[in-house]
C-alpha cells in the first residue's frame, strides 16, 4: 500500500476538517431553520384554524344550518381543507373527504374540549391537523399542507450540501498552500542536498528572516561546512600518502626491475621470487596511481568541447583494441562538452574491466539520449553481473564475482569506484545493465548539448 506524502496528508487533513466542520454547522443549521419553519407554520394553521372554527360557529347557530354551505364559505385556499364532526357524522367540502384521516387520540382530546395540533400524512403528503372543540359533540378539524415547507426543507438541504463541499474544497486549497508555503524551506534542503550528491560543494542554504528557519539554514550549511572539510582532508591525506609512497615505489621498482633482468643468473626459487615481487610493486604502483585519480575526483569538471568518438577511437588503440569497436548512430553529434581527462579515464577503465574480467569488449557506443544527456555503453562478452552485485560494483576496493573467480587478475579494486566518480563530476551516474550474454556498463555525462 502506497503511504501518502506530507503534502497529501496535511491537504487531506485540512479536507476533512473542513468538511467535519461544515457538515456540523450544516446540520445545526437545517435543524434551526427546520424547527422555526414548521414553527412558524404551525403558530399560523393554529391561529386560522381557529379563526375559521369560529365563523363555523356562526354557521351552526341557526335553525336549520346547511354545513356543506358553511364549510365552503371558509376562506381556506389551496392549502387549507376544513373537515367538521358532528354528532350525525363528519362533513366536508367534498366526499372524498372523511373522519378517517383524523387520529383517535386527537378526537378524544377535541372531544374532552381540549384543542389539539398533530402532523399527519395524507395521501403520502405531510400535513398538518389541527382540532379545536366547538360544542358537545362537535369538532372542527383543519387540514394544512406541509408540502412546500418540505420542498423548501430540501432546498435548503440541497443547499447546505453544497455549501459543505465548496469549504471541504476551500480547505483543501488551504491546506495545499499552507503545507505548500511551509515545505518550501524543505523542498530548499532537498535541491541542497541534490547539489551537494552531485558534486557542487558550494551550494548553501540563503540566509532567511524566518526566525523559526535560521536555525535549520545554519545548522545545515555548517554540516556542509564539517562535510567539505572532512572530504577534503580526506582527500589530501590520500593524495598525500600516494605522492609520499611513489619515491619508494619508484626504488622498489628499480631494484625490482634489476632483479628481473639478472633471472638468468639467479637459481629458480630466486627467480620466482624475483618476478613475484616486481609483479607486486608494479600492482601497487597502479593502485597508487588509482588512489591519486581518486583524490582528484572531488574537484569539479573542467569541460570544454571534445571529440568524443575519437576520443573513444584513441583509448581502443592505447589498448590494443581495433577502432571499429567505437559504434555511433547516424545523425548523433560527436561533439560534446565534458572533461577530456576524466572521460579518457571512463573509457580506459570500462575496457580494461572488460578485458580482465568480461571476456574482452565488444562495442562502445555513444549516444546523446534528450537531446543533452550524453551515455557511453561498453558491452562485454563475459558471465554478466549478478543483480546483487549492480550496486555495490561500483564501490571502492569492491571486486565483483567474477573477478574474484579469476584470483589471477591484479586489478585494485578501484576501477569502476573512478568511473562512478568522474559520472557524478559530469552531473550522471554509472550502472549495469542486462545484456545476454555478457553485461553493459552505462555511463552518463549529464549535459553535453
């Protein structure tokens, strides 16, 4: 399950408050104007219901009154139905119209000669009744439709409804800018940090008035401070500990040298040892000259425009490896901006892995991906490289598995840890890929265009 951002979760929180906090007030405000409506409506069919009661009085007081007429002269409207029970039975203004409606409860109370108000539902219609005792026997009953006080009820729903939406949707735009305007101290570090992996050792956080902020600009750019000034002198104790070690090398190496060709003159053992120890010293003297490039891979590339397909043609005959192994795709520019020396670097090593571990190459192929982003693939022939291992590979004094398969080599371990560097220097990466049989080692320079 995919967890939310910050960002989601703040806008979503702000959402549902907003929406929690409308639907309450919604609700508190139907059920106020729900109450005084049918109030208000009740208060007015009480009063007319018994106005109307009296004039039916009136009516009734004769010798030989004629109900129906009576009923009819009400002024009743569209809303209003009068229904009267007398003692013979119930009259209305029509015969459709009967004592069935009317509750029991409410004529016992009419007739103990209490008034009475009850809401009712007539022919699937809200209604509200209302009972008033006229005499012995005798009730007036009044019938007030609750219809458009429903329908106004529903508008007014309808309308609290989209009034919750609109600010469930007005807090989520709040919160999408508050969390918006907040994080952006955050989005900062995180550009920061990028600059920073990808070797720009210069980039600070700006100095803020947020008091609230001054301390997380401060504290970061003085860890970037302690950063650089370690990496640097880590840097320097190695560049200075190869330049020290290189004089005695360099005896060693003579020495080593003068042995090697007196091995006609020595017996077998010393021979054999001989040739191991010149062998040895001239390992380190690669590994020492490895450990200088490396100290030189934290300053910032120096580029300018350079052939890079004969660039790439050069570094296959240092190598003695045919030019045709250099492939590049019709139409892609060969021009490009970059580091001459760290690019040659890439190269020499990618074939020399290749050579030594990968069952010698295959193809170099130079692309430009974008339109910008320059990418140099060095295929092999060999047992490829195992997922595990795509990772780490390209760490210092880390061997893959095949080079530890074949314990003959002398590699030092930090060929591919130079390629990585001298990518990131370009603004890339270095990777492998799969490629059956064999591997493919992809570098990207970042923007050469």
């Amino acid at each position: 399950m995919t967890r939310l951002g910050l960002r989601a979760r703040v806008t979503a929180g702000f959402a549902v408050g907003a929406l929690l906090l409308a639907l309450a007030m919604a609700l508190f405000s139907y059920d106020l104007t729900r109450r005084s409506l049918l109030d208000e409506r009740e208060r007015a069919a009480v009063r007319a219901a018994h106005y109307d009661a009296l004039v039916v009085r009136s009516g009734l007081d004769t010798d030989t009154p004629d109900v129906v007429a009576v009923l009819r002269s009400l002024d009743t409207g569209s809303s209003r139905r009068p229904l009267l029970h007398l003692p013979d039975g119930w009259y209305a203004r029509n015969a459709e119209m009967g004592g069935g409606v009317v509750p029991v409860a409410l004529q016992r109370m009419v007739a103990d000669g209490q008034p009475g108000v009850q809401r009712i539902r007539v022919d699937g219609q809200p209604t509200l009744l209302v009972g008033v005792p006229l005499a012995d026997g005798v009730g007036y009953y009044e019938l007030t439709s609750l219809r458009e006080v429903e329908q106004t009820f529903q508008v007014v729903g309808l309308a609290l409804t989209a009034v919750a939406i609109m600010v469930a949707g007005a807090g989520a735009a709040l919160g999408w800018y508050a969390t918006r305007h907040s994080l952006r101290p955050l989005t900062a570090v995180a550009d920061a940090a990028e600059r920073i992996a990808a070797g720009d050792f210069a980039t600070r956080l700006e100095s803020t008035t947020d008091p609230d902020l001054t301390r997380l600009s401060t504290s970061f750019n003085h860890m970037v401070d302690q950063v650089v000034r370690r990496a640097e002198r880590d840097r320097r104790f190695a560049a200075d500990v190869s330049h020290e070690l290189r004089s005695p090398l360099q005896t060693l190496a003579a020495a080593a040298s003068v042995l090697t060709r007196r091995r006609d003159h020595q017996d077998e053992r010393t021979a054999t040892a001989a040739g191991l120890v010149a062998d040895e010293v001239a390992r380190f003297q690669r590994l020492v000259d490895d450990l200088i490039q490396l100290a030189r891979t934290e300053q910032p590339a120096q580029r300018e425009p350079v052939d890079v397909a004969a660039l790439a043609r050069a570094v296959c005959r240092a190598r003695s490896l045919p030019e045709r192994l250099v492939q590049v795709p019709a139409g892609t520019p060969v021009r490009w901006r970059l580091d001459r020396r760290r690019v040659e670097q890439i190269l020499l090593n990618l074939l020399d892995n290749a050579i030594r571990y990968g069952g010698g190459p295959v193809a170099v192929r130079l692309s430009v991906r974008d339109g910008a982003t320059g990418v140099i693939d060095v295929d092999d022939d060999g047992p490829g490289v195992p997922d595990a291992d795509r990772e780490s590979i390209f760490d210092r004094f880390v061997r893959g598995r095949a080079a530890h398969a074949r314990a003959g080599t002398d590699g030092t371990g930090l060929g591919l840890a130079l390629v990585a560097q001298h990518a990131v220097a370009h603004g890339g990466r270095a990777e492998v890929l799969d490629r059956h049989p064999g591997a493919r080692f992809r570098v990207e320079l970042g923007r050469v265009r």
